[in-house]
C-alpha cells in the first residue's frame, strides 16, 4: 500500500529530478495534498473517476477554475509517482 508519507517523498524527489523549481514543487504537493484530503482516501485507492469529480467540484461548486492551472499538473504529477510506487511493489 501506498501511504500519504510515501507519495510525497517520492513526488518531491520526481520533481527536484525533473528540475522544477522550489514554489512549483510547493504549490503542486499542495494542490495534491488538498485533492487527497477531500476525497479522504490514501492515494493508491484514488481513481480517474475521482480525478475527474475534484476537478469539476473546483470548478463548478468553488468556482476556482484559475487554480486548476496548479491543481491538474500537480495531480499528474501524483498519477505518475504512484504509478512507478506501484511498480516497484
């Protein structure tokens, strides 16, 4: 199982890799961290149907659409950490 620990270690470590500069790095582990904590599950159990819902609820129920320029990148970004997580299981 992938824990809330690991992601975020990993994430970080993918992104410092990739060369993304320290408030980018800041506000997509945020953006993630929020998505994480509405849905209330651990990232392994997350789905692109949640995906999806997050990014609507944001958009139509807070009408946040200029945060989705942070939140989406930063929710890839976890899609492809966990998706190497899971492979090295």
């Amino acid at each position: 199982m992938v824990t809330l620990t690991d992601w975020r270690e990993r994430m970080s470590e993918d992104m410092r890799l990739r060369d993304f500069r320290p408030r980018t790095q800041e506000g997509y582990l945020l953006a993630v961290r929020l998505f994480i904590e509405r849905l209330a599950r651990e990232p392994d159990a997350l789905t692109d149907d949640d995906v999806r819902r997050y990014f609507l609820y944001l958009r139509e129920d807070r009408k946040l659409a200029p945060s989705m320029h942070v939140t989406q990148p930063g929710v890839e970004r976890l899609q492809e950490t966990l998706d190497r997580l899971m492979a090295d299981l």
